[in-house]
C-alpha cells in the first residue's frame, strides 16, 4: 500500500506542475475543449469538431480566455 501511495502521490505532483504551464482545455492532441472563446483556438477551413489550440505550453494561459 505505501509503494501504491507513492505512486500516487508522484503522480499527482506532476500533475500539480503541468497544469501551471498548460492549458487545462488543451488535450492530448491538441484541441481545445473550452466551451468559450480563447484567442489561441483556430479552426481550419471546412474542419469540424474542436478548434485547434494553436498556444504554447510554455506561456501562462491564464489571460488568454475571453470573459
């Protein structure tokens, strides 16, 4: 049990970490998942779905969302 707590709890340390440089809306490919507007999502002429989150991961997103 305590080498399973470890594991976790690394685990969750790391999230912690990414999550203050990457978007939260931004998935594993690339997409934003915001249901709002953002200035880093682009959509592609006649694509449909998720808009493209076209942001860095190493900027800090948190002006970047539309009120």
């Amino acid at each position: 049990m305590d080498r399973l707590w470890e594991i976790y709890r690394q685990i969750g340390e790391t999230a912690n970490l990414v999550s203050k440089r990457r978007c939260p809306y931004k998935d594993v490919q690339d997409r934003c998942t915001a249901r709002f507007g953002c200035r880093n999502q682009s959509r592609r002429p006649g694509s449909e779905g998720l808009p493209l989150c076209t942001g860095s991961d190493d900027l800090n997103y948190r002006g970047a969302w539309e009120i």
